[in-house]
C-alpha cells in the first residue's frame, strides 16, 4: 500500500510534464485526507480542478467521492471535469455568475473553454426573492416578474464584455 501510494502521484506527474512540458508541475503526497488537504492546498492556486470517477454528470462528483465537501470548503474557483468516457463530446459548458460580484477569472475560463470545444455556453444565476418583497407576491404577482427581469437584465450586464471578446461562443443566460 505504501509503495503504491508513494508511487501514484510520481507517475502522475512524470506523465504530465512528459503530455505539457510547458508546464511546472509538482507531484507530492500529503498526509491526511482529502477533504481537509484539497481545500488547505488550494488557498493558493488560482483555480481547483476536481476530476470524477466516470459516474456521469454532476453524480460523479458528489457519489462516492469528496468533491462536494472540497467545494463546500474551498474559496478558490473551482472546475469539475467529468471522466472522458462519461462525458459528451459537444456538451455546454456551464459557468455559475454572481452579479453582485463577477469573477472575471472564472468567466474568461469558461469563455475560453466553450470556444475550444465550439460548445454552448450556458450561464446560471441564482437569486431569491428579498424577504421584504416576499409578503407582497401574493397580491402583486407581477413583481415575480418584473424582479426576474431585473435579474435576467443583470446577468446580461455582466456577461456582455465576454460576449463581445467571445462573438463566436453561443450563450444561454439561466437566471
């Protein structure tokens, strides 16, 4: 087991400088488990890419792996790559916006990634209904609507400088 678990990350990172010589890559093995080690070592990167197991889709991640617990904990933006045998070739690239506060790293990421692959771009944003309005949708059930556009107009603001950058890349916007 030892010579095994000593023996994983150095072929790792022998085949990926041998794949991206252009690359530094560093291989070392920290003890503890991943959920406290992937979220403490990723303070100082700039992005975290977390890899499935070939279960399919978001599943992947999160059945039988740690993937939900290391995002849960973990500032850095990160990047979820399923197993290549699970994934579609054309599928969207799907990116998560907060328009009160964009992370243009992330954004220009997952431009750039839906422009290599010639796939849709599909940006979602979240939001809930403020506390204070809530009591008022029963009697004034346009306010939903006119709220969701205001969200919908807000992720449109934030997306438009990628999308002049990006003419080529398709965007679906999910508000």
């Amino acid at each position: 087991f030892r010579q095994r678990a000593e023996r994983l990350p150095r072929e790792a990172g022998e085949t990926l400088r041998a794949r991206h010589p252009e690359l530094k890559v560093v291989a070392e093995q920290i003890p503890g488990g991943p959920m406290d080690i992937i979220p403490e070592v990723a303070k100082d990167a700039d992005l975290l890419v977390l890899g499935s197991r070939g279960l399919g889709g978001i599943g992947g991640f999160l059945v039988g792996s740690v993937g939900m617990v290391v995002i849960a904990h973990t500032t850095t933006p990160v990047v979820l790559v399923r197993d290549a045998t699970s994934a579609k070739a054309a599928g969207p690239v799907v990116v998560g916006v907060d328009t009160d506060k964009p992370n243009g790293t992330v954004l220009t990421f997952a431009f750039e990634e839906a422009a290599r692959r010639g796939a849709v771009l599909k940006a979602v944003h979240g939001w809930t209904v403020p506390p204070y309005y809530a009591y008022a949708l029963p009697a004034y059930p346009a306010l939903a609507a006119d709220l969701g556009g205001e969200q919908s107009e807000a992720l449109a603001e934030v997306l438009r400088p990628w999308r002049e950058k990006f003419p080529d890349v398709e965007v679906a916007e999910v508000s």
